[in-house]
C-alpha cells in the first residue's frame, strides 16, 4: 500500500524499493572454506555456502522513526507489521491503513559506504499513534551488533575503532 508523502518522509532521498534488492540480495552464495568439520584436512575444504543478507531497516511511523532493527531485506511489510503489533503499537492490522518500503542510500542515511537502509513507512491510526507518543521508548537490542533498537539512522554509531593488525592473521589463508 502507498502512502502520501508527507514532509518528514520527503526529506531523505530514496530509491525504488526492489533495489535493495539488487544491491543487496537477501540471500547469496558465497565460496568459504570449512575447518573444523570430522574428516576435513587441517587445512580445510572450500565450498560454497548460503549467507543471508541484513541491512539497518528504520520503522518509521506517521513519519516519525520509532526504531532501526537489523533484517533481511525481504518481506518487510510483514516484519514491519509484525513488530507494530507484538509491540502492542498497533492493537490490530486494521490500525495500520498502509506501508510504505524505500531504500535508502548510505550517503544519505548517514551509514558506511556499501551499507544501504531500508526505510519501513507506516501509516498508523490516529488511536495508535497518540498512545504510540504517550508512552516511553525502551527498546533495546539486548544482544548482537548494537543496531537494534536505536530510534533512527542518524542515532546509529557504527564506527568501529580499528583493530590492530596481529602476526597470526597472514597465517590463516596462506
């Protein structure tokens, strides 16, 4: 479903929603090499395997950013919907009269180069949106990267200081 643009969704510049997918598909095959595994050679074996893509996702909702989550850029409506009602946002999928997917480029959302955002717009009911201003944020990525829960892109601090290089490394694929 479409939404209007509103001013706080016209600010940042997007790109059509399927291309995030063609920058970043939600699942590629990539070569790796295997260690560890009963009857491999010390050295390991290369093979290919699948590795599912995540991208920061802001949830944005009557344009305001609530939340930025780490997801897999695929059926994010679904996602998107799904955290609004666990979330007690919305108390039915009936509250939510559309949703909106935009990519967003790393320059303009303020990520590491190569890193796109998607943006998820929802258009909540009126009910839902005042109780959503109401009430205190306190969501918090309790484990994993640090991304989850901030409330927008530009709350995001993703970088890293550099890790000294050691000695070991030139040894691993040599």
């Amino acid at each position: 479903m479409a939404l209007p643009p509103t001013t706080a969704q016209s600010k940042m510049p997007v790109m059509p929603a399927d291309s995030i997918l063609s920058v970043l598909p939600p699942l590629t095959r990539l070569p790796v090499r295997v260690h560890g595994e009963p009857g491999l050679p010390s050295e390991g074996a290369r093979r290919e395997d699948t590795l599912a893509a995540e991208v920061p996702v802001a949830l944005v909702f009557n344009g305001i950013s609530h939340a930025v989550m780490m997801a897999t850029p695929q059926d994010l409506e679904d996602f998107a919907l799904g955290f609004a009602l666990s979330e007690g946002i919305l108390d039915a999928a009936a509250d939510c009269r559309g949703v909106e997917v935009e990519a967003v480029s790393a320059a303009d959302a303020g990520l590491p180069e190569g890193v796109p955002g998607v943006e998820v717009r929802l258009e909540i009911s009126t009910r839902s949106f005042e109780r959503l201003k109401g009430r205190r944020r306190s969501i918090a990525g309790r484990t994993g990267c640090g991304i989850c829960g901030v409330e927008s892109f530009a709350a995001l601090d993703i970088a890293p200081q550099r890790v000294p290089s050691r000695d070991w490394i030139g040894r691993i694929d040599a």
